[in-house]
C-alpha cells in the first residue's frame, strides 16, 4: 500500500467541518424513500421458506405433496433440487486456526438450528406461499442438541459433523515476558465476563428481490445490503453467474450494524428459483425471521487477567476469548469476527502493557450463525479490559480516572506490543476531559448523600481506541491475508455540475452528505452541485463493503483521489483562460481565480465548458477527460480513540437501572460533519445502553429461541436514551488526507463497558460485582442479595492446555 497510486492528495478544508444538514433526509423523513420492499416489478413472484423447528435434528421425510397441489404455488425446493447447483456456500478467514465450514442453502440431511431454512415455496403471494410452507410435512430424528459453548469446546455431541471437535477457529500468541510480568507481579486481577446474545435487529428486516432476463441472460438483483459488491461476487463464485451479467442494487436501506454485511443462504437462492422459474421472486423476511436466523452476534466468555506492580503499573495481560458461534461460519467474517477480534486486535487496549498473551476460540454450537454486530469484537474486548481496569482501582483504592492516568500510552507514536505502531492519539486527554465533564468530586459528594437516602448512584467510565477505516493495512498488521478493494467515481459535466458514485453504500450513516462535501473542497465548487450516487455494482465504483468505520476514511479517500484528477484539468484549462502559472489557480466557492488577483477569475462551470467544447483553450497534448475512477486505501492501519462516562441508579426496590446521563468524548480526527459524527455517538451509546442493561437473545434448554419478537427481545427506545454531553478532540491522521478517522462504531464498542462499570459503582454498598450482561433487574436483585449468577474463570493451565500452549520461561507460547 505504499504504491505511489494510493498517495492520497492534500485537502484544502472549507465544506469538511461544517454541520451541512443532511442532502439525504429530505426524502427519507417524508416517506418518499426507497426500501426493498417499496420496490416491484410485474409479475413478480413471492417466496417463504419452512425454517427448522429443531436445534438438531436428522431429516427422515419431506412431504410437499399437499403443499404442490395448492392454487398459486409455483415451485417447492429442498436440498436435494438445488444441490447440482449450489453444494453450500464455503467460509475461512485467515486468521491463524480458523477452519473451513459450508453453510447450505437448504438444510440437507440434518438441521443445525432453529429457524435454518429447510424447505424453500415460490407462490402468486406471500400469504399462499405460508400457507404452503404449513402444509409440508417434516419428519425429524431428534438429535442431541450443542448449546454451551464451554462445553461445545470441550468436544462431546457433535453439532456439526464437518467440525467434529466443535472448533470453529482456535489460536494463540503471545508477546513480551508475560511469565515475568506475572511471577514479579505485587497485585494479580482476573475475572470471566459475559456479554449476552443479541440481534442487531435493524429497522428493516432482511429482504431481496431477483429478476432473471431469461432472453440477455441477465440478472438484476435488488437487495438489503452493506456490501452489494460482495453479494455481485457470490452470485460468481456460489451460482456461476457472470459477474458482466449481474446487476447488484442496494436501495435506501433501514439500517444494518453489521448483520446485512453478509452473504445469506436466502440471498442465493431467490436468483436460482428466478432464473428457473423466469419469473422476478421477492423475499422479505418477517421479525421472527429476522431474530431466529438473522445473523447473532457480541456472545462471548472473555477470561482476562492484569499482572500490576505495587503501584498499579500494569505489566502484563492474558486474554481468553470463546465465541458461540453458531451452527456455521457466516461468509464472509466467519466466527473469526467475534472472538479473534476481542483477543488480537489492540488486546492492550490504550494502556502501556509491555507483555501481552491471548487465546481465541470459537464453539460450534446448535445455535444460529454468530455474525457482525456494530462493534465486532471490540465490544467484548473493551468490556473486560475496561471493566478489570475498575476492579484493580478498587483493589488499590484509586479512582477509576487515576488507575487509567497510571498505565495510559504517555505519548505517541507507540508501538505495541504486538509491533503495530499508533501514530497518534488524545488517550490520556480523554480521561481527563472525561473527569472534568463528570465533575468527580461533586459527583462523589452527591453519591454519599443519595446513599444516605436510599438512593444508589454509580459512575462508570470506558475508554478505547478503535481501528477505523478497516483496511488492507490493518489486516496485513495483524498476519491476515485477505484484500480490500475500494473504488470512486466522479464525473464533471460540462455545466459544471457533479457526479460521485461510492462503492461504498449507505444504511442511514449519511454518505451523500459527507463525500459531497470532501468532492466540493476538492473541486471548488458548491455543495449543492453535487450528487452522490452509492448503492449499484454497475456504475463504475466498486467497495468492499460498508463496514469497519470505513466509509469517513475509505470512500472520502477515493473520492479525493477522483476529484483531484479533475482538478488537474480544471487548473491546466483556468490557468491558459486566465493567462496564469497553474500553480497560481486557486478553486473556490465555484470560481477559478489567480492567487492574489482575485479580480483575475473566471466561473469552474466556464472551465468546464471549454474542457468540453472549446479546443482553443486547451493546453498542448490536453486530454478533456472528465470522469475518473480511483482506488484508496490505507498504507497501515489508523486508529479513532474516546471515551463515555454514565451515571445511573439503581432503584433498590425493582433492580431497575435507568441511565441519568451520558458523556462522551470522541477523537475521530477531522470530522467531515460534526453533527453526523454526533448522531453516530448517540446512536452507539444507545445501543450500547440496550446490551448492557436488557437486549438478549434466550434459547431454552431444547435450542429454541424464547425471544422472536419486539415484545421479548427488549430494543431500546426513546424513552431509555438519556440526556448527552458531547466534547470533540480532534488529533489529524497522518494516513488520510483530511486527517478523518472513522468513527462509526465508537459508541457501541465502549459504553456497554460504561454501563457495567456504573452498575458495579452503585452495587458497591452491598459488596457485589456484576461480571455479566445485560444487567437485567433480576440479575440485579441476586447481585443485591449477594448471589452470582456466572461461574468464575478457568485455570489458565486449562485453557491453554486445551488450545495446544506451552508456556516457556521466556513467556512465549508454541504449538505443542
């Protein structure tokens, strides 16, 4: 990435800043926007599926005999009609010990989970084809069912023959003299924390809607996605359609967080049924759909343990990481995405650890796939990092800001332990801005005397660093070997007007606002001439998907590169216009003017036109192209840090929490739009809210999901978001040319670690510490009585017996 192609040209900033409102809302609070299901085409088919009834199960009949006969229905597939044509699609990751697995797009032969999709009905409408779906027989074998991941891990029943140990991913590393670290330590800190299942549950549920021209053989297919582009690529790989052939568009699309940044078997199947029955087939799936086979995600059992010397330094930390992940491995993270990401990316977090030591491991289970939720991986992460921190404070009897002021990274550039450099940060600024928004000793006086009156208050504070922009740089840091390919189009009309299409698509992040103004100070022109066009895999632009806090960095950095190509152009043509050196030419606010003679200018829309249409102003050997497609990437990774306090209460009586107030501080470098970046904060926090004190996935002790609709799985509303206090730092990237960072997942990577911090400062007065979440009232009412509900942590010797470790007297680790 070092390629001279990828230099990202210098940003003069006017647009980049500012709170433009956004371009996009105008349609999408009038009801005037485009969703999935908003879209038709005539003579359009729908389809549904039969979903397993059972965790585990062998399939010993399917009778669609009754089901066929039923006016209106046109097709019944199972496994065994689509196997010639579709065996499963295939996941691996590259991180170190992740193992292959093929997830089918009809059960075949045994059911994996409830809710997997077994039988497949294409009827005139939706409610014929769930009419259909009940009047197919499914006979099944009862087969044990693999719910505990500590178990699963463990070996035992099988729950997936094609991983016979139920290992999904297992690998380790180690760095620095962890053996030191710990055999010199004063004070050792160790807890098990556990993060529950949840659903990102996005506004709009899954959907697709396939049309094969059977006369071009061409295919044309709509989708709810955060990677269009990747969807293009599997219908190749998966199906054999001709990517030259396929149309991929992505609509406004209800949100995502990271659940529609896969490829389902769902999505596959409806351009099969399409092309076989030539007819367009639309699929869009119901909320018990959506929270049974979905996507779940953040479940993990992190183990984590600080080596500190008598003054709270901490020296060294080991970090263990099992996942539930699922049934299979959902292409294209795999279960790689949870438990990988907690142990191996920034397992020091913002503190100066020399010696760092992890496990990941990933538990198949008879659950549904473990996917991407905002915050992959770091939530976790930061959750036990975060919370350990507090608890080491409170076994030195230092605040929760003095223990982290003790071992954050001083000064930058760092390198850590793992050799990946952080070029630049505001980690300990953070703390202290955070202890001056909280006013902590005012705080302190007003929780003694709430205390007094049966009140009981408690502050809980998370600081992270994230890794934004995901990136060919970030994966090459940590030994991965996968590419990332991201592209921008921008076209100048001869009126002056523009054109950008982004590979990367939006789900609400607000795209068209923020590319439109990086291309209108890369131009010169206004904000308003611009349209921002994402969502399609034919227009030119190509994106890896819009996750990983990519889009502010990525898509702005392509766009950049595009928009300078035009530039060039513009000044070669301005400077002949106006008798001028082009290192003179200045663009802005729409005009092309000589640097100190501004009375010397002339219209960019005047430039435009003669690129186009006037040859006696060109310059010699002039090329009047004026639409460029470039590719940007970062060189090496980059990294947004933050941080949220919260004060909440516990009411004694209900073991109710409500969060009294957020305060959040966020360095994302250069923010292009200061009030997208804070709607992104609340709307993380929010989130972050809802894991932490109620959202939960719940399986009973058979493998089926308790929870399938709003009224079990408890999302939060307006009336759970508190009231915020928002402070900006701004530390410019080094890598990018606007000095943007990403920042998109900030919020939900760190406050349900805010969250779980605060409940433990409020159940201090009754001796107990939560190392659980959600922390639903009932859990609070044990935890208030004295009862936990979480087995501690395994012996160290264990888990790394069980992953093949030996420890050394150096303190690194090897394959046995």
């Amino acid at each position: 990435m070092d390629n001279p192609h990828f230099n990202s040209p210098p940003i003069t900033r006017n647009m980049i800043g500012k709170r433009v409102p956004r371009s996009e809302d105008a349609k999408l609070l009038t009801g005037r926007g485009r969703y999935l299901n908003d879209i038709d085409v005539e003579g359009q088919l729908h389809a549904c599926f039969v979903r397993s009834p059972a965790a585990h199960g062998r399939i010993l009949k399917i009778d669609t005999s009754v089901a066929s006969a039923l006016p209106g229905v046109h097709l019944i597939w199972t496994s065994a009609d689509i196997e010639s044509q579709c065996a499963g699609m295939e996941a691996q990751f590259s991180a170190d010990g992740c193992l292959p697995m093929t997830m089918p797009l009809l059960a075949k032969d045994v059911v994996r989970y409830v809710g997997e999709p077994v039988v497949l009905v294409v009827a005139d409408s939706r409610a014929v084809a769930e009419d259909a779906c009940d009047l197919i027989g499914l006979d099944l074998e009862d087969l044990e069912a693999v719910l505990d991941p500590r178990a699963s891990i463990q070996g035992g029943p099988v729950a997936n023959g094609e991983r016979p140990d139920n290992v999904g991913i297992r690998g380790h590393a180690s760095f620095g003299d962890v053996d030191e670290a710990f055999n010199n330590a004063a004070h050792v800190v160790s807890a098990l924390y556990h993060p529950g299942r949840v659903a990102a549950a996005p506004m709009e549920t899954r959907g697709c809607l396939a049309d094969y021209d059977w006369a071009q053989d061409r295919l044309k297919l709509w989708v709810s996605a955060q990677m269009p582009h990747y969807v293009k690529l599997c219908l190749n790989l998966y199906l054999g359609f001709d990517e030259s052939r396929c149309e991929v568009i992505s609509p406004d699309t209800g949100g995502g967080f990271g659940q529609k940044a896969h490829v389902f078997p769902e999505e596959m199947l409806m351009p099969l049924a399409s092309k076989h029955l030539r007819s367009p087939i639309k699929w869009v799936e119901d909320r018990r759909e959506n929270l049974l086979a979905g996507s779940h995600a953040h479940e993990q059992f992190v183990t984590i343990e600080y080596a500190a010397n008598a003054d709270g330094r901490i020296t060294g930390v080991r970090t263990h990481a099992l996942v539930d992940g699922g049934a299979y491995h959902m292409p294209p993270q795999t279960m790689a995405v949870e438990s990988w990401c907690t142990a191996a990316v920034t397992p020091t977090g913002v503190y100066d650890i020399p010696a760092t030591e992890y496990v990941y491991e990933a538990a198949v289970t008879n659950k549904c796939p473990m996917g991407a939720y905002r915050g992959v991986g770091y939530m976790a992460g930061t959750l036990a990092r975060e919370c350990l921190m507090d608890d080491l404070g409170r076994k030195l009897n230092m605040s929760p800001f003095d223990i982290r002021r003790l071992n954050v990274v001083p000064e930058f550039p760092w390198t850590n332990p793992q050799g990946i450099v952080f070029d630049e940060g505001s980690w300990l600024e953070t703390i202290n801005v955070l202890e001056e928004m909280v006013d902590y000793p005012a705080f302190l006086k007003r929780q003694a005397e709430a205390r007094k009156a049966g009140k009981y208050l408690g502050l809980g504070i998370s600081v992270f660093v994230e890794s934004s922009g995901e990136s060919t740089g970030m994966l090459k840091a940590h030994g991965m070997h996968e590419i990332y390919h991201d592209t921008a189009t921008v076209k100048m009309d001869s009126s002056g007007s523009v054109t950008v299409t982004s590979g990367l698509n939006s789900q609400g992040q607000g795209h068209e606002t923020t590319l439109a103004q990086v291309a209108a100070d890369v131009l010169g022109v206004s904000f308003e001439s611009i349209v921002v066009d994402a969502g399609t895999s034919t227009k030119g632009a190509y994106g890896s998907g819009t996750v990983g806090s990519r889009a502010g960095v990525i898509a702005s950095g392509c766009v950049n590169r595009a928009a300078y190509a035009i530039r060039e152009k513009l000044v070669a043509v301005a400077a002949n216009m106006l008798e001028s050196s082009e290192d003179d030419i200045v663009l802005e606010n729409g005009m092309a003017s000589v640097a100190g003679a501004p009375e010397s200018q002339v219209s960019i829309a005047d430039v435009a036109m003669a690129i186009y249409w006037d040859e006696s102003l060109w310059p010699v050997g002039f090329e009047p192209e004026m639409e460029f497609t470039k590719a940007w990437d970062t060189s090496r990774p980059m990294f947004s840090n933050g941080g949220h306090a919260m004060i909440v209460e516990l009411d004694p009586a209900t073991g109710f929490v409500n969060v009294e107030q957020v305060f959040s501080v966020e360095d994302c470098g250069v923010m292009i739009n200061p009030t997208i970046v804070e709607g992104q904060i609340r709307g993380g926090v929010v989130q972050g809210i809802g894991l932490g004190l109620f959202e939960q996935l719940v399986y009973d002790k058979d493998g089926n999901l308790s929870t399938t609709s709003f009224l079990d799985y408890q999302t939060p509303t307006m009336d759970v978001s508190p009231p915020f206090e928002i402070r900006h730092l701004e530390t410019p990237s080094k890598i990018s040319a606007s000095g943007v960072k990403g920042m998109g997942e900030s919020g939900l990577i760190a406050a349900p670690a805010a969250v779980l911090n605060a409940v433990n400062d409020a159940l201090a007065p009754f001796g107990s510490v939560l190392y659980e979440l959600p922390a639903t009232p009932e859990k609070m009412m044990r935890a208030m009585q004295g009862l936990v509900d979480l087995e501690g942590p395994e012996p160290w010797s264990k888990l790394w017996e069980r992953a093949g470790v030996e420890p050394r007297e150096s303190g690194s680790m090897e394959t046995a």
